[in-house]
C-alpha cells in the first residue's frame, strides 16, 4: 500500500482530533511504500532493532518522539532521539505518532484499556468509562485492597492519558495515568478520588489499531517498546 493512502485512512489516523498541545502527526516520512507495520507505546532504540531486523517498514508509536514547535533545538537537546530518528531514516522506516489523536477518535483503545482492569476489584464490580455507556465492563472481583478517602467504591471513570477533569463529576472516582498538579488541586476542591495507574496502561489500547492495521497490511504490536520491564 502506498505511504499516501495508509495514512489517509480516517479508521485509523484522524490528527484533526488531536488536542491542541500535542504534536500526534507524521514524524518522518521516508518510505513510499507500507507492507509491515510495528505498533508501540514508544519508539526506542530497541525498537528500533527490532524494525530494522525483521525489515518493518513502518512504526507507529503512540507518544511522539518530538514534543516542541522547535524540531531542531529539541533534537540538540534530545540527541538519543536524533539517533533514533537518524537510524530510521538510513534503513528507510517511517514513524508515525498518533497519542491524542487516536485517543479521541477511538471507542476501541477505551474499550481495550477497560479490558486490562479485568483483575482490579470493585465492590459492584463495574467499571465505567465517559461518554461510553456502551463500555460499562463487568470485572470479576467485589472489592477494591484499598481505602480511599473511606469512600464506597461502586463506579470509577478510566482517564488513562492525560485529559482535564470537564466530564468528572464532584465525588466521583477516576483512575489516571497522567495528572497535572493542577488538577490534583481541582480534585481536592471538587471530592474528587484520584487512582494513579501506570502509564504503560496505554500500551493495550493499541490492540485495537493492530487489528484495523491488519485489515490493509502486516501488523504487530511489540511490548519491548516499554521502559518499564
């Protein structure tokens, strides 16, 4: 499949929906064609290895590689990047970084996120995520191990990137991987119970663009882009 087309597929890639701080986009573009496609929280060296190794042609990563509106001063400051960059760039690997985008305009990471809960205890044994009524997910266990501000446990509401706290209602429960100081502040004000999670949670809703990559051409999502194992 041509670079074009692949990227146009609105199923996958919609970076209009991105929020206005990311920079979710095309980060290199060095390859016409895409055949094998790698899907990874974070585009590492190792990852890297891997690409170049088992001939992908194309990785998407759901954290950018580049976080400022200034490429080349962020790259002399970042030099590990710029290797990492460089090294895609001679073995002809295109990076594409989806975060927010993809966040916003996929019920499926949502839903492949809730799935990772499966082994976390509430007391009603259900979990709810925002504006999704359709993803109130089933868990197997009663309770939550833990006390939280003594609270009863019934529903909590999975943010697991970072998003502000508009649709949290006073009271309510969020379970996060991204909060701003202030927001905790707000959550104080507001009652509100925060649950800090991993931020490797993010890495299953990537099961879902795996699946729609594979539909159009080779897909496979590696774990080993995680710094944290």
């Amino acid at each position: 499949m041509k670079f074009n087309q692949f990227i146009k597929n609105q199923n996958i890639f919609d970076f209009e929906k991105k929020e206005k701080w990311d920079f979710a986009g095309v980060e290199l573009e060095v390859n016409p064609i895409v055949k094998k496609v790698l899907v990874v929280l974070d585009c590492t060296s190792k990852v890297i290895k891997k690409a170049i190794d088992e001939k992908f042609d194309t990785i998407i990563t759901f954290h950018p590689l580049i976080f400022s509106n200034n490429k080349k001063e962020f790259l002399n400051e970042n030099k590990w990047i710029k290797n990492i960059l460089n090294k895609a760039k001679e073995n002809k690997i295109n990076i594409i970084s989806i975060h927010t985008s993809y966040e916003n305009m996929s019920q499926e990471y949502k839903k492949s996120i809730s799935l990772a809960f499966e082994s976390v205890e509430f007391k009603n044994g259900k979990l709810l995520i925002p504006n999704s009524d359709d993803f109130i997910i089933e868990l197997n266990k009663k309770k939550l191990p833990y006390k939280f501000n003594n609270a009863p446990l019934g529903k909590g509401i999975l943010l697991p990137g970072s998003h502000d706290l508009l649709n949290v209602k006073d009271g309510e429960i969020i379970f996060s991987s991204d909060i701003k100081w202030s927001q905790w502040f707000e959550a104080e004000e507001r009652n509100i119970t925060i649950v800090e999670i991993p931020h490797f949670i993010e890495f299953f809703g990537l099961i879902g663009i795996v699946n729609k990559i594979n539909l159009l051409v080779k897909a496979e999502l590696f774990m080993g882009s995680l710094f944290y194992v």
